[in-house]
C-alpha cells in the first residue's frame, strides 16, 4: 500500500468524532481545523497543498494548493505523526449534526468523488484533489458547483454530511434522482448528470428547486438527508429579526400579522 495502514474507531451518533490509531512513524491528513484532540508523541504539521503533494516538489505543492482553492478550502492541509515509540491516538469532529462515513478507497477502486466540504481526514498518501463534471450542465446547475472533491488512493478516508446516511448501491444502467445538495459521494464509474425538473409551476413553488442530480450505475452512492446549507436556512429562518420577532415562524399570515403590530413601520 501506498498509504499509511491507520485504524480507527467512531464515538458517538449525531455528533460524531473519529478516533485514529497511529502505529510508530505513522501519519494521517486532516483540513485545518478538524483536530478535536490528540495523544502526547504525536506531532502536527501544516503542509501546503493537498495530502499527497509534500513529495512532488514546488511545482506539484503548488498545483495541489491551485486545486483546493478551486474548491473553496484553505490552503493548507495538516498532518498528524506519531513520533513516539508506542501506539498514540488522535481524534477528529464532525462540524454539525451528522454522520461520519469511513471509506477504504482500495476497496472502492481507488478513488471517490464527493462533494467540496464532506471530507474530514484521511490516511496519510491519499491524494485530495478536484474532479471536473464532464457536463457543463452539471457545473453550471448543479447547486453545488462545477467543481466537486476526488479522494484517490488505497487507504482510508473520512467523509462527513448531515442527517441520516444512506448508502446505495446501484445495478449497471439503474437511474436514481437526487436533490442536488443531497448527494454526498459516489465511486467513480457512477453516471453523474443534472437535469431540470420538466414543469415551470413545479420547479418554482414545489420547493425543490430547478434541478435535480441523476445519478447511474454501476457504483454506490451516499446521500445524506440533510445538507447543512438546508439546515442554514432553517436556522436563519427561525432566528429572532431586528425586532425581536421569529423571521420565519407561521405562514404569510405571519407578515400580516407582524404589520397590525407595528413591526413595519
């Protein structure tokens, strides 16, 4: 194997961490950020560009830095190694309510695409980088951008969305539709297209917006039952305005209501 063989083991349900086992000289990759805590002997280090560029020289430091800017992530990525004479351990967190979700890429063929901000950490050797959507349809509509995440390597990865995790796999030619931010991960032989709703009063008052992800087998994929962006709104919906109010809470009848108290003044 070309990564670093870690184990692991999952604490918690909708808060989850990660604990990584570290053997003697062994290392793993994590955003910056990630870390929740870690063992004494173990020794952290910021590296410029994705996890697998450190041996690559400036030119390949710097396209891995190209690709996660492209991508919206930091610059800099961090590693965590055991220098001690015995096992250590080092622990990682979910940034909101859900699920972490193991992956061993040599297991998977050796590369995942996933979206921007579902990956956590990673065995030290797996390449984290940029997968380009071969339509230009599925960049331009697809809700979360052009540009989605490609781990490569053979070792184990940690993804991490929000809600409930469902894993599907599907049978060469099986079709599946998916709301555009539901769709966390898929293997790379997955089919991945977008396409519009079809109706024009379905697409504007159904709540679900314009497009939807295709996805089509053979291949697995991961979808998660709430996307943090859908969470957002919620939350922003709910907090209190200016005024003290509920921005949100009832149905239009509520902005009537606010109006007759003076709210608008």
């Amino acid at each position: 194997m070309n990564s670093h063989e870690i184990e692991y083991k999952l604490y918690g349900d909708d808060m989850q961490f990660v604990e990584i086992e570290l053997d003697p000289g062994e290392s793993t990759i994590a955003e910056a950020g990630a870390m929740m805590m870690q063992e004494d002997g173990i020794e952290m280090e910021t590296i410029f560009g994705d996890g697998a560029s450190s041996d690559k020289g400036l030119f390949g430091k710097l396209l891995g830095a190209g690709k996660r800017i492209l991508t919206g992530e930091s610059l800099f990525m961090t590693v965590f190694t055991n220098q001690s004479p015995s096992i250590k351990h080092v622990s990682f967190a979910a940034p909101y309510p859900g699920k972490i979700i193991p992956m061993d890429l040599s297991e998977l063929g050796g590369k995942v695409i996933c979206q921007k901000d579902a990956f956590l950490c990673a065995a030290k050797g797996v390449a984290v980088g940029i997968e380009f959507q071969r339509r230009l349809g599925a960049g331009f509509f697809g809700g979360e951008g052009f540009i989605m995440q490609k781990l490569e390597g053979d070792g184990l990865a940690f993804l991490h969305a929000g809600g409930t995790i469902y894993r599907r796999e599907l049978q060469p030619g099986e079709r599946l539709k998916i709301d555009t931010g539901c769709l966390v991960a898929m293997t790379r032989d997955i089919d991945y297209n977008i396409e519009y709703v079809g109706k024009i009063k379905t697409a504007f008052f159904g709540g679900e917006g314009l497009f939807f992800a295709t996805v089509q087998g053979p291949g697995t994929v991961w979808v998660q039952s709430l996307p943090f962006s859908r969470l957002a709104d919620r939350i922003f919906a709910s907090a209190p305005s200016a005024g003290g109010k509920s921005r949100g809470e009832g149905s239009i009848l509520g902005g009537i209501g606010n109006f007759f108290d003076g709210d608008n003044d």
